[in-house]
C-alpha cells in the first residue's frame, strides 16, 4: 500500500532477487521516462 510521508508518495517492494528488482526498475523507468517524471527512489539488496 502507498502512504503519504512528508509530502510524498511512498512504496516498499520486495523482490526475489536483484535481477527482479532491477527488471522492475527498468520498465518503471521507461514509463517515467515517458510521462517526464523522475521519481527519487533506492534499491538496496539484502
């Protein structure tokens, strides 16, 4: 579920494995891309 902190919009995903994540943040990418929107986000494994 998203919640609302500090005047944004956040998220917490969990994936199976780095490669997961990081297909996942390429396709979210492309589609930020898209729209103009750079979203600050991290990943960080284990």
């Amino acid at each position: 579920m998203w919640k609302e902190e500090k005047n944004t919009l956040t998220k917490k995903f969990e994936f199976k494995d780095f490669s997961e994540a990081f297909a996942f943040m390429t396709r979210v990418a492309l589609e930020a891309e898209k729209m103009n929107h750079h979203p600050t986000w991290t990943n960080t494994y284990n």
